[in-house]
C-alpha cells in the first residue's frame, strides 16, 4: 500500500506487502524486506529488514524511533529544569 507523497529512488527493491504512509521517502540502491510498515515521514536511507514497523529518519525499528523521541523530550525537561534552578540560584 502507497499513500500520498510516497518517493522512491531508483535501483530499490521492495518487497511484497509493504505498506508506505505518507511523505515516506526512499534512497537509491536500498533493499526494503517483505511486509514491511514504514509510518508517515520516514526516510529510508539503507536496506531494511521485512517484517517489520519503521519510523523516523534516518528509518529504524518504531521502538526505537520512539524511544529516542521520549529521551529527547526528557532533556528537554532537564534543560528547562536546570535554566529554572540557575535563574533561581541568581536571584537567591
């Protein structure tokens, strides 16, 4: 299944029943496994293993795209915590 601005280079195989969301995009000379899920802006830079749910760029295993989000938004809150104690700390 291809959905809306799907793109894919030249010289990829895609395997059977592989499902690309939208803005998906694919670089040249990959190999892309059988029953294969990629979800909306993934960006496919080297061959990948069928069988499974991808995410991101560069496209990895969506367990591991959303851990790495959830780390991100972690230092996020770590970085905003910090500024508050530093701000604090100077008028202290």
């Amino acid at each position: 299944m291809i959905t809306a601005g799907f793109a894919v280079a030249g010289s990829t195989e895609i395997g059977d029943y592989c499902t690309f969301a939208g803005q998906v995009g694919i670089a040249p000379h990959v190999k892309i496994g059988s029953n294969s899920v990629f979800a909306a802006k993934s960006g496919v830079t080297k061959s990948l293993e069928g069988g499974k749910v991808y995410a991101g760029f560069p496209a990895r295993e969506i367990k591991e795209h959303n851990k790495r989000e959830a780390q991100l938004h972690d230092i996020s809150r770590v970085n905003q915590k910090l500024d508050e104690l530093l701000q604090a700390k100077e008028k202290g």
